[in-house]
C-alpha cells in the first residue's frame, strides 16, 4: 500500500480595481459614482472592509446588490466566491459646506478563507 499526502492553503489573494478609485471634481452638494471590481483568486473569502481618511471618503457607499439602493462601504462585510469578480457602484456625497481641496482616503480589504 501507499499513503498520498497534500497540504492545501488558502489563496487569500483579492485584486481591487480600479485603484485610486477616482470620484473626479466636484462641488458641495455633488456626488460622484464609479464602478469597481474585486476579484479573488482561487479560494472563496470572506471580506471585511474598513475606511481610513477624510469623512467624504470614509463614507463612501456601494451598491453591491446593483438594486440602485446605496449602504455604507466602510464596515462593510461579505463573501467572494473564488475566480469570480464583483463589479458594483460606489459613491461618494460631498456634503454642502465642505471645504474646497483633496479628500483623500485608504480603503483595507481583511481577507480570510470562507469555509463551509
């Protein structure tokens, strides 16, 4: 007889794009959305996001049902299912009264393995 052994890791690789996410020039009381894409390799994951920055980012929202209803992005948590991208919209509000100049932002993906 002979035993066969494998050890298999998780591929906890994820690709965000596009990145920087561009929200373009606007005005107080504009919005601005732009489509982005996950994609993870080649395990399923489970994701957990957290937003860094200026309030105008850190509130960023997405649509990743894609039923045009917005919820917030920072705090955000899901799965991806392996070698399958999501694309969805995000959005950014610049409230009326904001101050004038770049907002600027980090947006940190925490990847673990979705098991089942």
């Amino acid at each position: 007889t002979q035993d066969g052994e494998v050890t298999v890791n998780a591929d906890l690789s994820l690709t965000p794009t596009p990145n920087p996410i561009d929200f373009g020039t606007l005005i107080p009381g504009g919005e601005s959305v732009q489509s982005i894409t996950l994609t993870p390799g080649t395990s399923n994951l489970e994701i957990s996001v957290s937003i860094t920055g200026d309030d105008v980012i850190v509130n960023m929202l997405a649509d990743r049902d894609g039923d045009d209803v917005y919820d917030s992005y920072n705090g955000d948590s899901f799965t991806l299912t392996a070698n399958t991208p999501l694309t969805f919209n995000t959005k950014v509000v610049i409230p009326v009264g904001e101050s004038s100049g770049e907002k600027t932002g980090t947006i940190t993906y925490t990847v673990m393995e979705h098991t089942t």
